[in-house]
C-alpha cells in the first residue's frame, strides 16, 4: 500500500474533526488543532519530506478554514512538520515522552511563531496577552489531544505494518 493513502485519510479525517467537532471541544476560548497534531504524528513516523507536506497541506487548510489571511499558518506548519520530522530516528516504540513533549514544544512554538507573523503584519492585538490565554493553554490541549490520538495514529501511520514486535517506529 503506498504510504500516502494512510497520511492523506488521517489528515482528511482531521479536518473534519476540525471542522465538525473542534468549536464544540473549545475550553475557555482554546481550541485543539487536530490538524496540528495529525501533522507532528505523520512528521515522526514518515520523517522530515512528509512533515513538511503535510504540514503545509495542513496549515493552509487551517488558513482557508480562519478569516484572516492566507499563509501564515501553511508556513509556519510546514516548518514545524520539517523540525518534527527529524526526530524520526531518535523515536522509540516504547516510549512516549519524546512525542508528547515534541508536540507540546511543536505546540508552543507553531502558536508563537503565528502570534509573531500576524504581529509584524500588523493584525494581532497584545502579543503577552495572548501568549497566557490562547498560546500556552492551546499547547497544554494540544499535548492532552496527542496523548490520546499519538498511539492509534502511529500505528496507521507507521511504514512497516508487518512487524510484530517493534524496537522502533519507524
């Protein structure tokens, strides 16, 4: 099976979630990307080329879903798909603290990174306001998402479904 199909279903049910589900889920005003963490997902087990993709693919779906202009998010996704994606061969089966803490600082600084774009375009409000309200609890939502979805998405998305016992991931 070519290892496209599986990536491009989970990103087409994750925008769906986006979509259908994510404004029901908001804590406080805070929304999960399930978009974003679909893409940190795919960069680990398929490696740097098919984060940035994906991420990009992402990040201009999430640009297209928003009002605000169209561009910050793709970039900004596809950085961070390419930065997760080279922790690839570092991953272990295992082990679950490198994902959950990759997509807590993916989180954090894919937020902040946008919050930066949108304040040198001259489109934000005050940046430390929403670094405490919208950035940092949108990380922290993101993480708790990823914790429950990392496992079953690995394993859809991993290269070799043959193996059994896995010492790695990918």
């Amino acid at each position: 099976m070519n290892k496209f199909i599986p990536a491009a279903i989970a990103l087409a049910a994750a925008a769906v979630l986006q979509i259908a589900l994510a404004p029901y889920l908001a804590i406080f005003g805070v929304v999960p990307k399930f978009l974003f963490v679909v893409v940190v997902v795919i960069a680990l087990t398929e490696g740097s080329v098919a984060g940035c993709v994906a991420g990009f693919s992402a990040g201009l779906l999430l640009d297209l879903l928003g009002a605000g202009v169209v561009g910050p998010y793709a970039l900004v996704m596809c950085v961070v798909g390419y930065l997760a994606g080279m922790l690839q061969a570092n991953l272990f089966a295992e082990g679950w603290l490198l994902p959950v803490t990759t997509v807590f600082v993916a989180s954090l600084g894919t937020e902040i990174s946008y919050g930066v774009i949108l304040s040198v375009i001259g489109l934000s409000g005050s940046f430390w306001h929403s670094l405490f309200t919208v950035m940092l609890p949108g990380a922290v939502y993101n993480t708790a998402l990823a914790l429950v979805t990392y496992p079953w998405l690995a394993r859809l998305l991993r290269a070799d479904r043959g193996v059994k016992s896995l010492g790695r991931l990918a």
